[in-house]
C-alpha cells in the first residue's frame, strides 16, 4: 500500500460505468497537470457486471497513480467512500461519481477552499440541474428537513457526489449502511463544524442511465432519522430508552397508586366504588409500566451492544491495484 502523501486523493466509486472511466481519468490527469497538483485517483468497483474492473486495469498501467479496489459484489456507495478513506492519502480528498455529471474543474476551487479558507468539508451544489422534477423536488424536500434537524443551514444539496474534504475529517468519519447521503451531518457531529458550499456545474449524463429509482427518496427518510437517532444516541442509548423508560414506568406506578389509595379510602370510609379491575385506567396505566420496563431493559441491552460493537463495515476486497507513488 502507498504511502506517500499526495496533493489530493480522489475518490471514484462506480457500478458499471466501463465507457465514462477512460474519458473521466483523462479529465481528472489534465486538471491535475495544469495545476501541478501531486494526486492519486482512487476508483472503488462496487461489484460491477460489465468490464469496469478491466477498463480500472488498463488505465492503471497507463498511470501509476491510479489505484483499485474491486468488491467481491455490490455492497453500496457507502462502503465504496469507506474504503476510499481508508486508502486515501492525500491532504485534501474530492469524491465524484464516475457518470461525468461531476465535472474535474472544479476540483481547483474545492481544494482552495480546503487548504486556504480552511474549510473542513465543502460539499457541491448543483443549482442548475438536468433532472426531471419527480427527482429534483423530493430533493429539495428532504434537503429543506436535513437542514431543520441537522441545523447546518448554509448547505443546499447535502447528496451531491462532489465534495471535498480535510484529510482529518475522512480518517474520523464512519460511513456505513446506506449514510453516504448525510456525510456533512456526520461530520459535523464528530466535531468538524466549517462546513461549506460551492457551486457547482451539473453535466447530462453521458453514458448508461442513473442506478438510483424511486426507492431512493424513502430509503433517504428512514436514512435521516437513523443517523439523527446514531449520531445523538448511538454511543448512549440508554439515555433515551432509558429516560423514557423511566418516565412511562413513573407515570404509570404514580397513577397506580392513585387507584389504590383512592380505593382504600372508599373502603374505610363505606363508599361505593368499583373494582379496580373493571376501570379502563387500571390497564392503561399497567401497561404504561410493562411499556416503561421494556424500554428501560431495551436502552440496557443497547448500552451493552453499542460498547462491545466492531467494525460495522464488512466486505471483501476481491482484487486491488497499487501503483501510486
């Protein structure tokens, strides 16, 4: 594995992409050579069906300073950007998508940003896209609710493909599952705050057709509150479940006794009342107990998981190339 330390690592993860990677890698070397960028292009096969892998293998014997990684099958972009952290070694790392909707001359504004305005992560903004409105307006929306809950408020596409990152940040992050969507929250809660935008050029697709149906938009929902849930109670779930455990369990053995007292008095006092077990309240309050002990129990058993969890990101490196220097 390379070692040296590069200008910038640039992180290409795709899923059959064979005919754009030739035309891409010849983009990114010519932006690279005007600007006397010492770089490293690291391209991720994501378990490709087509010759992408073979295409990767050409070019890297053609310029050593492409690497490559190939998965065993398709494990998502996720573990695509994991694994391309991990390897990455230079001091500022773009990520783009291998379709040449990301356009490599922007590359020289994003690495500014990082390396003199000091910025931790600069993520893309496609303000002029060429989408169809069934994908840009239930991005917008959920771009407009990652704002409100994540409450970085200066971002307006948090799913755009080009970013750039600070070396620390990338080797600090985890991204797992299907979170590659919400990495600026990521890191903002790991404790990288200067986080910007740039805009940036949005290019038609060129070759093959999007991987990304509709499914992507509810899977992007169920995404956000899980990553607000991991990142606010992922280390310390025992502080929700818990707390709400204890409330619940609270509220119902109070109510309880309220019966009971209120019973009692009646039967000193020769008043009618009813069984305790022919009121409505009874049961709900029985069971705002049971529901208070089973949170209490699942925020203990979560506690106990989350502290003896490993690495989350499994797959299985099939092939590799290392010819960075």
């Amino acid at each position: 594995m390379s070692t040296n330390v590069q200008d910038i690592s640039v992180i290409i993860p795709l899923y059959n992409e064979e005919e754009s990677l030739p035309e891409l890698v010849s983009w990114i070397e010519k932006v690279m050579q005007q600007h006397h960028y010492s770089y490293e292009i690291i391209m991720i096969d994501d378990g490709s069906k087509d010759d992408s892998w073979k295409v990767i293998a050409s070019l890297a014997e053609k310029n050593p300073q492409v690497r490559g990684f190939k998965f065993k099958r398709n494990y998502g972009k996720s573990a695509a950007l994991h694994k391309g952290f991990e390897a990455a070694n230079g001091k500022v790392v773009i990520t783009m998508d291998a379709d040449l909707q990301d356009s490599p001359d922007e590359i020289p504004g994003l690495y500014k940003m990082i390396t003199e305005d000091k910025y931790d992560l600069v993520s893309g903004w496609k303000k002029k896209r060429h989408d169809p409105i069934s994908k840009t307006l239930p991005s917008k929306f959920f771009n407009s609710v990652t704002r409100k809950v994540s409450g970085i408020h200066n971002l307006h596409d948090f799913n755009c493909g080009l970013k750039a990152y600070h070396i620390n940040v990338v080797k600090n992050i985890e991204v797992y599952g299907e979170m590659h969507r919400y990495i600026p929250v990521i890191a903002k809660w790991v404790g990288f705050t200067k986080i910007g935008e740039k805009e940036v050029e949005h290019r038609a697709r060129k070759y093959g057709k999007t991987k990304f149906g509709l499914e992507r938009f509810v899977n992007g929902f169920l995404d956000l509150l899980s990553i607000t849930f991991v990142s606010r109670f992922g280390k310390k779930p025992m502080h929700l479940f818990g707390t709400l455990g204890t409330l619940m369990f609270t509220l119902g053995l109070l109510g309880a006794a309220y019966l009971g007292i209120s019973k009692i008095y009646c039967v000193y006092n020769d008043i009618p009342a009813t069984r305790l077990t022919q009121r409505p309240s009874f049961y709900l309050l029985l069971t705002s107990m049971i529901i208070g002990t089973q949170l209490f129990l699942a925020g203990f058993l979560a506690e106990m998981i989350s502290r003896n969890d490993k690495d989350r990101n499994r797959y299985i490196i099939e092939k590799e190339i290392n010819s960075a220097s």
